[in-house]
C-alpha cells in the first residue's frame, strides 16, 4: 500500500501543484450548513454546533473520513475460538483540514474584493 504521512506539506513530496480557485473554495464554504445538535450518547444533553458529515460529503467529499468500527455482538467464532467474521459500521467523521483550508481560500477570496472595492470607491470620490 501506499503510506500518506499526515503533515507532509513539503514541495518535495508534491506533485501537479496549480494555484486553487479561492472561487471555488468559498462555494464549499457556503455549501456547507451549520447546525445544533445533541449527540445520541451525551449523558449531559451537551448543546454543540458544527455540520453534518453526509451532508458535507454531498458539498465536498475530502471533508469527511469514513472510520470502520466492530458492531459490538457481531463477532462469530470457529470451534478453535478463533474470529472468522465480524460486521463492521461506518462512523464518518470531520476532516478538518481541508476545512481550514478553503477558509484560507475563503479569506484570500474576500480579501481581493474588498482591495477591488476600495479601489472603485477610490476612483468614484475623485
């Protein structure tokens, strides 16, 4: 298999390099919708906000990791005790990191037109 090394961030180990559309990054931003929520096994009934994993996925799929996990009572066992089948459920999960950077996009993208907007009422006050 091939090994991914969380943090590489190196040109050396980089390929195909092009400048982002921040356009497109502030579309992934908008697409996503934030929300309250409670989680299911929060014995505190903690209010927490952020967004839905399917429904980021459906904005922009390198926002979500899909992390298997053993369904508990699922386990079957050979005459030897030996594991020979057991189910797995899928619990998605937020990648944050590519988050963070179509905001990096997002704040590039306002940045140029606020400069852009400046500059025309600049020209307009003349």
């Amino acid at each position: 298999g091939v090994l991914a090394v969380q943090g590489t961030s190196g040109r050396e180990y980089k390929k195909d390099i092009e400048d982002a559309d921040t356009c497109e990054a502030m579309r992934r931003i908008m697409g996503l919708r934030m929300v309250n929520f409670v989680y299911k096994d929060d014995e505190l009934a903690r209010v927490r906000f952020g967004i839905i994993a399917e429904e980021a996925e459906d904005v922009a799929p390198q926002y979500v990791k899909h992390n298997q996990f053993p369904v508990p009572g699922s386990q079957v066992y050979n005459e030897e005790g030996q594991l020979v089948n057991q189910q797995y459920a899928d619990r998605p999960s937020i990648d944050n990191n590519p988050i963070v950077m179509d905001l990096l996009g997002c704040i590039q993208n306002l940045q140029a037109q606020i400069t852009e907007l400046k500059l025309t009422i600049a020209a307009l006050q003349k």
